[in-house]
C-alpha cells in the first residue's frame, strides 16, 4: 500500500468539489483531489452539436443504471418513484445540467420560522449571498436585473434571446399578470450556445494552481478515522489497487447520493453505522429530488422552439412562496423549456403512437417538431427521514465497492404542489394559444437534484454538519456538496451549492486550527 | 448477411418516411449514408426486422434504432435546419415590452434574527 500526504483532500470533482478547490487554492495548502471518473472533452457533451441526441440515449444518459458507463456505480431504484440522474467524470452532474442558476429565495432558509415546517437552515440568504455574487461573477451569468422574485442580483451579463416561444409564453404570462422572468444562464453565446460547466468556468483556474493535484480513475472506498479525527483516505484504481492518502482535511463533493454511500462504507469500531452517523443517525436519510411536473403545449404555427441555448428560457416564481388558501405548504417553479430535439421528438411521438410510418411521416413530424412549448414544475420536496440511500451489499462497482438502493416516496404536500403546478402551467399555455397540451408528473427519470442526506444544522441530534459543513463527529471531515441542504426549495439547487462551498471553503482557510 | 438481404431492408425502411420529398427531407437510403449509428447497427435492426411474431419490448427497439439512424445523420440535420429557415434563431425580441423591471417585489422578505 502507498502513502502520501497532504494537508487537504477533495474528493469529487464536480460543481461543488471545483467550487472548493478554486477558493482553496489561494492558499499554499497542499491539495489532492480525488475523481473516480474520467476527464471529458467538452466538444462531446456540447449540447448543440449534431451528435448530441444520440450521444444522450447512451454514453451520456441521464441514468447511470442504463449509461453503465465504467466509472458508474448502480443505483438501484426499485423502492422509488423517481430514478436517479447523475454523472461521473471531472465535471461530475454539470457535464449534463441545463445551466440554469437561480437562487433560494430568502423564506427557503427558514421554512420552520416561516411556514411552520421541516427545519431552518443554520445560516441565511444574507449570509450565502457574497458567495452568490462570487460564484456568478466566476461563471458569468446572463440575466436580467430587478427580477421581483429576489432582492437585487448584480454582475448579470445580458439576458440571452428568448426567441420566438419565449417571447409568446411571456405575453401570456404579462395577460395573467403573473411574475415571468428571463432565466439566469450559465450559457456560452461565443461557442454555439453550449451550456457552461467547470470546464469552462473553475477547472482552468484549478489547474493554474501549483499547490493542487488532480488524480482521475481513482475511487475513494473508505474515510479513515478515529473517534475524533479523520486521517485520510483509502482509494482504490481499476486494477483494484489501494491506494493510502494521508490529510489534515478531507473535504467530500459527491453529491447526495455519493456522499453518504462513502460515509456508510467508512464503518470502522468507532463509528458502526458509517462515519459521521454517531450523534444524529441520518446519514443516508431525508433524500430530496425535486419531483417534476411536465406540461407541454403545441401550437399551429412554428416556433423554432428547438432553437437557441438548451435549458430553461423564461421562469415565473409566481406561486414559489407559502399561500394559506392553499392545500399545501411552500410552492413551485414554472420554468418555460426549449423544445425537444429532432430525435427525441420523433422517439416520443412514435412511442406514444402519434405517429406513424408511412406515407404521412414528415407530416405529422413537423406538426410537432418546434411548435412546442414545455414548462416544467420544479416543486418545493420537503425532508422525511424514510426518504433514503443505503448501501446494497450485492451489487458492486468496478473498483469493487458497494453499490446504493433509494428509498423515496413523493409524500402529500408534494403531490398537492405538483397538481396546482400542472393547472398553472396549463392555464399559461392556454392563455398562448395552445391548440392541444398534455401533462404528467412525476416524471420518473428526473431524479438529479440529490440533497439532504447529510444535512446541516445547529443541533447534532438532528443533523450531520453544522454550519460550516464540519461533521459534528468529526471536526476535521468537511461536506460541500447537497448533500448538506436542510430543505430543497423549488429551484436547481447549483447556484446554492457552489455559493454554500465557496463559503466553507473560505472559513477553512481563515479558521484552519479549527479544523 | 449478404448485400441483397442489406438492400431489400433498406428498401423496406423507404417505405417508413414515404413523404420525404414533399418535406425536402431526405429518404432512409440516403440518410444512413452518413449514419455512423445505423453501420453500427445494422445487423441488431435487420434481425429484429425479420423476426416474426415482435413483442412491444421488440417493437419499439426497432423503431428506436430506425429513428436513431435516420436523424442521427448530419445531412438530415442540415435538411431540418433548412426546412425550419434557421433565420429565426436570430431575431431579436424586444424584452423590455415583456418584463416589467419596477414591478413590486413578490418574494418573501425575511427579517428573522439571525
């Protein structure tokens, strides 16, 4: 077995393990990072490329149990009502994200002050939101100002075009005098519209750093500890190989599903449930996935729909916040879609049997390709601890560790969202003329907002990390990613995780004795 | 696998998007000229073609593998792109008409003690 040391260790390289990295580096701190997966070129994720629709159905697919991709572990999803997205390589989740960047609202900090559920975060809006600012500068957003959803957001770059189905969903959205705005967008204008991910914003900054090293392919299996500190690492590379690394710090950025599974495989005699599972039991516990509604309007005309940048184009937070006339608690965003691809367009209608082949092919194809307009609701998912990842100890990955089950049941409040969502986005479509609109939630493999299974919090009864994502066991183990969110909000969680690692990442290096 | 067998299904697959012309789209045999998916395929989409008695599992394989083939080739794409007069993509929408930058604030303003 080899050893190295060093004074910190990130394991995961995607948005929140890039995010850390980058704040660390402005240290002399001797930093490894830790990657199971490989390194991408960016030209074969490109969303706008030709090859792309393709690309989607396999190599890159959403679901890593269909992607199999050397690098994946299985997610089993048996005991769930939503498969699991996720991606492994340098880049992590980003290399398949939509790029849209929204924040938590202020009330999202504080459900239990606010609307009498689930927990309050240990820390505010106001707090997170230099780290905000930080992060959009670094990424560079486009957005446009005085949204009446937030409070001001500076240092936005121009809104990008709405094109043609943007601009009549937002007619439609001004006639019901409901909040609509353009989306914030990590979107690269110079380079076909590709979405931006760490290859383009943190990564070439880490790399600039002489004190950091990347080393890809290489799963961490195990966190070694003793009953108060954390001393390293195990990993092992595809030749099953094991690898000892030694560290001051060990930072995870795995995201919520691959977070608690290294925490529960790092059982040892001072922590039999896993380490950082002593004082509160909920590693693995409290899963939130953001389940999503789906609603789609075709229309007469043709909107280029399939144009412009991929991901969200306009939002509206008209019903994000509590409304006692409701039979719910917390709310859901609308976000207003670009139409379906080529490929995907024909797939779905000849699967749902609105088309067929022969002489009317093209016909009906082009009755529906670039006249849709979809919008998808992002519902508020609340915290329940038989919401779950756990270890499936039949199953193992290529480098031989343990793969994961879920357990998640969409509870009640969530449902009751879902379906108020689903009449709103129906009501716009209608008010845009659409001729025909269809709808279903949940949409069953959308499962890639993973937050909660180590969340953080003031009391160590009730939560993993406190405020500074420090285990509450372990001072010196640090979690950056979402797997530390209290509560999910109604929004894509990576604005927030990014802001929430620069923050712990900042106090690492202005308080390190106290790790 | 002979080139007799590979043409009959190729024609066969012609008859699927019949209505090429009127679209300016092109027909299945010119498609998979260029279509790296359908080489790799082929010999998947002609057995599951012949086989008699497909269940729905079958069914919507084969179907999936004919539309990956044909939209999966670049000169489909560009016949698409042409169809649709990517013009569009360009044009710009006047936003301020649409959004409304002095509306009243509509989220939640927390003044809880921190």
């Amino acid at each position: 077995m080899s050893r190295y040391n060093y004074d910190i260790i990130i394991v995961g390289l995607g948005a929140s393990g890039a995010a850390s990295a980058w704040m660390l580096s402005k240290s002399n701190l001797k930093i490894l990072i830790l990657e199971q997966g490989n390194e991408y070129n960016p030209k074969d994720f490109h969303k706008k490329n030709d090859t792309w629709e393709i690309s989607k159905l396999k190599e890159f697919h959403l679901n890593p149990n269909i992607r199999k991709g050397k690098y994946d572990y299985n997610i089993d999803c048996k005991m769930s009502d939503i498969n699991i997205a996720n991606f492994n390589g340098i880049g992590g989740s980003t290399i398949l994200y939509s790029g849209h960047f929204p924040r938590f609202h202020q009330s999202d900090f504080k459900v239990r002050s606010v609307d009498n559920v689930s927990f309050n975060w240990p820390i505010s809006y106001n707090e997170l939101e230099p780290y905000y600012e930080m992060n959009e500068k670094i990424i560079g957003i486009h957005g446009l100002k005085n949204d009446p959803a937030y409070p001001k957001i500076k240092n936005l770059k121009p809104p990008i075009n709405l094109g043609e189905s943007g601009e009549l969903i937002s007619r439609a959205f001004k006639k019901l005098n409901w909040h609509c705005w353009p989306s914030y967008s990590a979107i690269d204008i110079k380079n076909n519209f590709s979405v931006k991910t760490i290859y383009d914003t943190y990564l070439p900054l880490i790399k600039l750093s002489k004190n950091i090293t990347i080393k890809k392919n290489l799963e961490v299996i195990k966190i070694l500890s003793d009953e108060k500190k954390v001393k390293g690492v195990l990993c092992c590379d595809q030749k099953k190989n094991i690898i000892r690394f030694k560290s001051q710090i060990v930072i995870l950025a795995c995201n919520g599903i691959g977070t608690p599974r290294l925490l529960l495989n790092s059982k040892n005699k001072y922590f039999k449930n896993g380490i950082a599972n002593n004082s509160s039991g909920l590693v693995g516990k409290n899963l939130m996935l953001h389940p999503l509604g789906f609603v789609e309007g075709t229309f007469n005309k043709n909107l280029y729909s399939d144009f412009g940048p991929e991901g969200c184009c306009v939002y509206s937070h008209q019903f994000y916040e509590t409304n006692k006339r409701n039979k719910y608690k917390r709310g859901y965003t609308m976000q207003v879609l670009r139409g379906a691809g080529p490929l995907e367009t024909a797939l779905y209608l000849k699967k749902t049997n609105q088309i067929k082949f022969g002489n009317n092919f093209f016909s009906n194809f082009f009755k529906n390709y670039n006249k849709t307009i979809p919008i998808a609701i992002i519902s508020e998912d609340l915290p329940k601890s038989s919401n779950s990842v756990f270890l499936d100890k039949d199953i193992k990955d290529s480098f031989g560790m343990p793969c994961v089950k879920i357990k998640y049941k969409i509870d009640k409040n969530t449902k009751e969202i879902l379906k108020a969502g689903i009449k709103s986005a129906r009501k716009v479509l209608e008010v845009a003329g659409a001729k025909k609109i269809f709808s279903f939630a949940p949409i069953k493999n959308t499962g890639w907002h993973l937050m909660g299974t180590a969340r953080m919090g003031n009391n160590k009864k009730n939560s993993v990390v406190n405020k500074h994502g420090q285990s509450h066991d372990l001072k010196n183990l640090v979690i950056v990613d979402s797997s530390i969110f209290t509560t999910g909000s109604a929004v894509n969680p990576i604005a927030t995780i990014q802001a929430l690692a620069l923050k712990i990442s900042k106090r690492i290096l202005e308080k390190k004795n106290e790790y | 696998m002979n080139i007799e067998n590979k043409q009959n299904l190729i024609k066969e697959i012609n008859n699927y998007f019949k209505d090429y012309k009127k679209f300016k789209m092109l027909s299945f045999k010119q498609s998979i000229k260029d279509s790296d998916f359908f080489k790799k395929n082929y010999s998947k989409i002609f057995k599951l073609f012949y086989l008699k008695d497909k269940n729905i599992e079958q069914i919507f394989s084969l179907n999936e593998l004919v539309l990956c083939s044909y939209f999966s080739s670049k000169k489909v794409i560009k016949s698409i792109k042409k169809f649709n007069n990517l013009k569009n993509d360009k044009k710009k929408i006047n936003i301020k008409n649409l959004f409304d930058t002095n509306k009243k604030k509509i989220y939640l303003k927390i003044n809880i003690n921190e």
